[in-house]
C-alpha cells in the first residue's frame, strides 16, 4: 500500500496539487515527537498510529477521484478515468490491457523487411490504378491515344497510422487509351474545368523511366455528375 501511494503522488503531482490544504494536516498528525494530536479506533480498543492516522486522512479527506487511484486495485483504477482537476489529464488508461508500444516503422526500414522476405513474395491477382487529373499533350496513333500525366508529390494523401510517408518524388505515367474510349472524353479533356479519370492496369516501363497505364475505363467528373443527375 506504501508503495502504491507514492507512485500516485509521483504520477499524479499530489504533492504539489494538494500540499497547502492537505499536507500540513499530514504532517501535523504523524509526527512522533511534535504532534500531540491522536484519535482512537473506531472500537477504542486503543490509540490509531501516525500512520494509521495517516491513512484514515488519506481516505476521508482527499477528493473521490484521487482516492480512488490510490486505494483501487491497477485494473480497476482505468473504469471512471476523470482527470483529478481541472486541465489535468487522467494518467491510468481505460483498460487494463493497454496495448504494447509499437516501434515506429520509417521509410527506411523498407529495406530490411524486403531482404527479410527475400523470395518468399506472394501473388496478386488483380492490380488496378485510378489517375485523377488533367492530360497534357495529346497524342492520336488511330487505334490508340497516349497522353502522359505526372504527379509531383506534393500531395500526398493522408496515410493510416503506422504506414511509412515516401519521400516527395516526380512519377510519370503514361497513359495509353483505346480510340473508341477517347471518343467518349475527348470533349473533357479539352475542358480545363473538366478532370479525367482514368482506370486500368499498371505495369512499369523502364525503357520510359514511367508507369505504363492500359486504360479500361475512361470519365471525367462532369461525366459522372451529369450521369447521377440523369438517375
């Protein structure tokens, strides 16, 4: 119990938050030599100790909540997690099994994890890109238009907790759509105000120093908002 109750004063700055209104009391009560205050058991078989006293003042005296991180077996002391006082935050977490600390994983660490893999890849069975944007130069070989569009990482998408942030880099992709498709979005690419949205399978292309694009789907915004408001 000694033990349990200066970890709470250390965590919980009891000392410091309650020393000019409970303190004194304290001290006056459990000095062996200075004090002549005493009080009996509830019994009165005989004389409660400095300690005793101590403790009796700790229990009726300090405020509910800080009671109750002092006197509370550590799995029970997270049920009600009020903060002491006003500004101050709770230091006991909810639950008892509070969740180990995970290392942080940088973009570095990529690395090692690949070698640690080595040849033990698995399989995917389905890739799939989107591009969201604007083409630029447009080139029109008949059967097949190429474009080429680039993203500059400046916006990065806010990632989940834990995934690694990449390093801010210029990735090509080169887009390659068959005519038929074009036809239907030719009028939107022309439109600044317009913005393209093209999926299909990814493949790199080192030749290129970019990412190959093979469209299978091909719309803009506009095209999507006109279709929703045809229902």
């Amino acid at each position: 119990m000694r033990v349990l109750l200066a970890e709470t004063i250390k965590r919980t700055s009891v000392g410091s938050v309650y020393q000019s209104s409970l303190c004194p009391v304290f001290f006056n009560c459990s000095g062996s030599k200075s004090s002549r205050l005493w009080m009996m058991l509830p019994d009165q078989s005989r004389r409660r100790t400095a300690g005793g006293i101590f403790f009796y003042l700790i229990r009726t005296k300090t405020p509910k909540q800080l009671r109750g991180r002092i006197f509370l077996a550590p799995q029970n002391q997270g049920k009600s997690a009020q903060p002491l006082m006003p500004g101050v935050s709770p230091t006991q977490p909810k639950s008892g099994n509070s969740a180990p600390v995970q290392p942080v994983f940088t973009w570095e660490d990529r690395i090692a994890a690949l070698e640690e893999i080595g040849a033990e890849k698995g399989r995917a069975s389905t890739v799939k890109i989107t591009l969201i944007g604007q083409p630029g130069k447009v080139i029109d070989r008949g059967a097949c238009v190429v474009l080429s569009m680039q993203d500059t990482g400046e916006k990065t998408p806010a990632l989940p907790k834990g995934v690694p942030v990449p390093p801010r880099q210029v990735t090509t992709y080169t887009v390659y759509i068959g005519a038929k498709q074009w036809k239907n979005v030719v009028a939107a690419a022309n439109d600044p105000e317009d913005t393209l949205i093209v999926e299909g399978f990814p493949q790199t292309d080192s030749k290129t120093a970019s990412i190959a694009v093979f469209a299978s789907n091909v719309t803009s915004k506009k095209l999507q908002r006109a279709k929703r408001e045809a229902g």
